[in-house]
C-alpha cells in the first residue's frame, strides 16, 4: 500500500502537533495515516487507497459517514443561526426526542465529551450522597480523569490479586490520593462486588459500570450481575452509574439498561448519540439531578458549549432517522452475520477464535475461554490476532491493531460489504494460520 503522502504529512506534522496527532489513540506505527473524505463505509487517505472504515469514529457514526439525509436535517434544524451559549426549543425537543427513547431516564444535561459528562454523574454522585470517593471496572475507560482513569487496561504484573485489585493510574499526571481512592472491582462478579462494596460503603459515593464493556472488545454483563449491583448500591447509598457511551443507540434503542432491564440512577451517552458529532449526555434520575438544578442544589453544571445548537441540530436529526431506518435491527443482523460467519470460517482454519458483539459493535478475540472481565481478556492469544489483523488490514480495511480494543459497523455496511469483510477474513485467518505453522 503505497503510503507516501501520509509519511510527509506526519513529517510535516510531528512539527507543530506531538506525535503528528490530536488524541494519541489514534497513533500508528511507524507513523500515523491522514485521511482526506468518507462515504459510507469507506475511509480513503491523502494517498489514494480506499479502506472499509471498521472503526467507525470509535462506534460514534453508525448511519454511515457523509449521509445525505443526515447532513440536510442538521441544517435545517440549525438555520436559526445560534452557536451555543443560549437555551432555544431546539434544546427542550432534542431532550425530550432522548427521553422518548431511553425512558428509564427521567431527565437529561447535554455536555460536549463523555469525559465531561463522566465528570458531572461523579461530582453529581458526591453532592447527592455525601460521600466523595467512586468505584470503577478493572480494565474499564470511563474518560482521562484523575478519578476514574484508574486501572485501564492495567498491567496485570502490577495489578494484584483478582478478588482484591490495586488502583493503578492509567497515565501520569494524574493526582495519586485521588487514585488510590478509587476502589477497583472484577467485572461480573457478584460476590466480590459485595465484599467490597460493603466494606468500604461509607466513602463510595458511586460505582461506574458500562453495561457491556466494550473499550475492551465485547463483554456483557451477566443480568443477574447487573441486578444484584442494583440492589446493592440501592442498600449501601451508592449512585449507580452506566457508562453508555458506547453501547447507547447500538446493544438496543433504549440502551443496554433496557436490554437488560436494569434502570440506573445515572447514566452517560455520547458518540452514537449524535452519529459522531460532539455531544454527550448525561441522564437520570430527577432526584439526583436536583443537585444541579437552580435554586435547589449547589453542584455546578456549567460549560460554553452545552447543549451546543449544530450538535443538538445532529442528536436530533439522528434519532428521527434512526427510528425510521429501524437501525438497531439492521446493524444487529449484519452484526450476528459477522460472528456467525467468522464461526465458521474459525473451525475451517481450526483456530481457536470468536467474534463477540452487539448492535454494530464487535470484536475478535483469539482463545475457545469463557470471557467474562478484563483479566480473561488478557487471554485472548495477541501474537495470533496481530497474525490476523495484519494481513486484514492489508486487505484495506480500517481497524485496531490493539488486540483488546472495539470495532463497529454502521447502516452503510450493506450485506454485500459484509461478505466482503467475511471473504477478507477467510484469507486473513488463512495467513494466521501459516504463520503459526510456519510456513
Ligand atoms: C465507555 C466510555 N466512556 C467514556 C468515554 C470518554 O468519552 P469521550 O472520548 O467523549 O471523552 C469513552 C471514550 O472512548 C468510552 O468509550
């Protein structure tokens, strides 16, 4: 693949911009690729080559990238001319569109990033309890800040005992007593949940969970899990939090709380919510939500761009086309295609690997093991799935080298680019498996 402009973009780059990039996850060895347009499923870069984009803006843009539709109900609904910084009905209307969709939710703030929106339920969760100090999900991202950016994809040399995990920082620069604050669970397990929580229930003010953690490939929560949490933070005073930043609008229309029929106190959207334009949200409980509200609480809800006009404009545009489009069904029997087909082509080549996902949303993961938490993900064999993802890039598709990371489709991956990934992984598993016999 010839990548030649791309390397002088990045010369050019590293100059004015470290590493030649905005978010350092978007970084690639021996230098990053820059793209010059979308259509549909496809990315192509400044040098010609035309990739099916499996990344999707991290699962944000799931009816496709530059859809017509889309892009003329943005305008329309933003030719008021405001920016941002004034409430206008178009606030109320988009709000009231999410709630209408995710009715667990009583009420609902827009923020730009699910950072932010990460940042208000924990700040929200302190003011409504008493307490100040959060409980995360080994392996889980919740956002770069110093409360929960703790324990993301850890070592696990330094990570400690599974039913006692140590809180690592997840970079430096954080602030070390707020990390050591945070109290660290195994995903899907109940009873250490328990042990944990209880013990330390006089300072947790709020345990963050994604419903289905996703930033490390696909791995859903057991229901029974989920419930007993419920029930748990309901006794203990623990506000109960779902990241759903990535499985919002993809593992069902109301999220994965109405898949599995647990409603949390608190819960953060972003990314599918306004098909990758900057917006997130934070939604809940009107209780809980007093404590931002004027002239009841003091806990500061504030920022120039909430609830920013375009992006407001974008959220709405795109819930009304996606109940029209019926596109959780869609993208969730393109998805079953994908596992069911890579199945097969697996037991074919006699390599131990799964797909698993939801929604659009899926991941590859190299080992015949149960996955349940970070720690069995680990498991999952790297050298065959960069084996694989290699020669699957050199197909020319867009995906993560990163063998515990997430990928995504969206609407414009017809049936027949569908077979197309399915024939691309034949080949690709095909060299897997020459490499493993050395060949
Ligand atoms: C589950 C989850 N929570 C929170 C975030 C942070 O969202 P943002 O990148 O919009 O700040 C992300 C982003 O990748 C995420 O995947």
């Amino acid at each position: 693949m010839e990548l030649t402009k791309s390397r002088e973009l990045f010369d050019r780059a590293v100059k004015s911009v470290p590493g030649g990039v905005h978010s350092n996850s978007r970084y690639r060895n021996p230098h990053p690729v820059y793209y010059k347009n979308a259509e549909g499923a496809y990315l192509i870069d400044v040098d010609g080559n035309r990739y099916i984009d499996c990344i999707m803006g991290n699962g944000a843009i799931i009816l496709g990238h530059n859809d017509k539709e889309f892009n003329d109900r943005i305008q329309y609904y933003s030719r008021s001319g405001i920016v941002t910084g004034v409430e206008t009905e178009l606030s109320i209307k988009t709000a009231e569109k999410f709630l209408s969709l995710v009715p667990t939710a009583e009420q609902i703030r827009y923020t730009n990033t699910g950072t932010e929106a990460v940042m208000h339920a924990m700040a929200m969760s302190r003011a409504f309890t008493g307490k100040t100090d959060i409980a995360v999900i080994e392996g889980a991202y919740n956002g770069w800040h110093d409360a929960v950016y703790v324990s993301t994809w850890p070592d696990l040399l330094k990570a400690g005992d599974r039913t006692e995990p140590k809180s690592l920082p997840g970079a430096s620069g954080l602030i070390d007593e707020v990390v050591k604050s945070t109290l660290v669970l195994p995903y899907n397990d109940l009873e250490i949940a328990e042990r944990l929580l209880t013990v330390n229930k006089d300072r947790i003010a709020a345990l963050i969970i994604e419903p289905t953690m996703i930033d490390i490939g696909y791995i859903p929560a057991k229901k029974e899990y989920l419930q007993g949490l419920r029930k748990l933070c309901n006794d203990l005073n623990i506000v109960l939090v779902f990241d759903e930043l990535l499985t919002g609008f993809r593992d069902s229309p109301g999220g994965a709380q109405s898949h599995y029929g647990v409603t949390p106190d608190l819960s953060t959207f972003g990314k599918a919510i306004s098909n990758g334009y900057m917006l997130a949200a934070l939604a809940g409980k009107a209780a809980i939500f007093e404590t931002v509200t004027p002239g009841k609480g003091t806990c500061s809800f504030v920022g120039t761009y909430n609830g920013h006009q375009v992006s407001l404009a974008a959220s709405l545009a795109f819930m009304e086309i996606y109940e029209e489009r019926q596109v959780f069904k869609t993208l969730q029997t393109r998805t079953e295609k994908l596992i069911n087909e890579f199945a097969r082509l697996a037991d074919k080549h006699q390599i131990k690997a799964r797909i698993q996902g939801r929604g659009g949303h899926f991941h590859w993961y190299f080992t015949d093991k149960e996955i349940l938490d970070y720690r069995s993900a680990t498991q999952s064999d790297k050298r065959a799935y960069a084996n694989f993802i290699d020669a699957f890039i050199g197909t020319g598709v867009y995906c993560s080298p990163n063998y515990l990371l997430h990928h995504a489709i969206s609407m414009e991956h017809t049936d027949e680019i569908i077979q197309q990934l399915v024939e691309y992984m034949d080949v690709s598993l095909q060299h897997a498996t020459s490499i493993k016999a050395g060949l």
